[in-house]
C-alpha cells in the first residue's frame, strides 16, 4: 500500500502540470498586442483616457444631483444630452467644454464658484 501512494501521486503531478506547461508553452507564442479601443473601450492616448473619466465622472455628478434632489429631472436630461454630444478625444477644448460642463452642474446644484466682496453674501454664480 506504501508503494502505491507515492506512484498516485506522481502521476498526479504529472497529469496536473501537462494543461499548464501547454498554455505557458501557447502564451509564449502567440505574444499578441492588446487592443485596449476594442477590448476595453479605452483609449490608448493618456489625454483621451483622462477625457473619458472626467466626462464618466460629470456623468455620475449628475445622476447623483437628480437621485438625491438636487436638479430637476429637465435639468439633469439637458445636462446629461449636453455630456452625451461631447466626443471625448482629448486635448484642451474638449477638457474645456467637460469642465463648462461640470461647472453648469455646480452652478444648477447651488454649489458653483461665488464670487464678491462678502457684503453682496457672494451668492452670485461665476459663469
């Protein structure tokens, strides 16, 4: 019975280690470069990729402002068809229209940048 064991599980090993060998051994072959605009839907290029998530997260923004009563359900689907036509491709006019964008939702949710003096209660919106 001691003789059998040790055998089992030798043969185990073996018949365990065959299916990874045989995919290290195909990987190694087949060093095929991933396409991350198909795969992922992400952009290579670092300004793109940083379009992409500042738009997703004004996207969010407004989602949360309608959920929690913040803007109205017009003003989110205006804000919302307005983040919609903004073609994310990087470069600073499309930050610049992101950015107009997030600050049309500060300023529709009563958080935008105020400015003045203090003595006017500085509740004029900057845009």
């Amino acid at each position: 019975m001691r003789s059998f064991i040790p055998k089992i599980i030798a043969a185990a090993s073996i018949f365990a280690a065959i299916p990874l060998s045989s995919a290290y051994a195909v990987h190694r072959h087949h060093r095929a470069q991933v396409d991350t605009m198909t795969t992922a839907s992400v952009p290579k290029d670092p300004e793109a990729r940083a379009a992409t998530e500042q738009l997703l997260g004004v996207k969010q923004g407004i989602r949360e402002a309608r959920e929690v009563g913040k803007i109205s359900e017009d003003q989110a689907r205006d804000l919302m068809r307005q983040a919609d036509a903004i073609r994310p491709t990087g470069g600073r006019s499309v930050m610049g229209q992101i950015n107009d964008l997030d600050q049309r939702l500060q300023n529709a949710t009563g958080q935008g940048t105020y400015m003045g003096g203090g003595a006017d209660g500085g509740y004029y919106p900057n845009g």
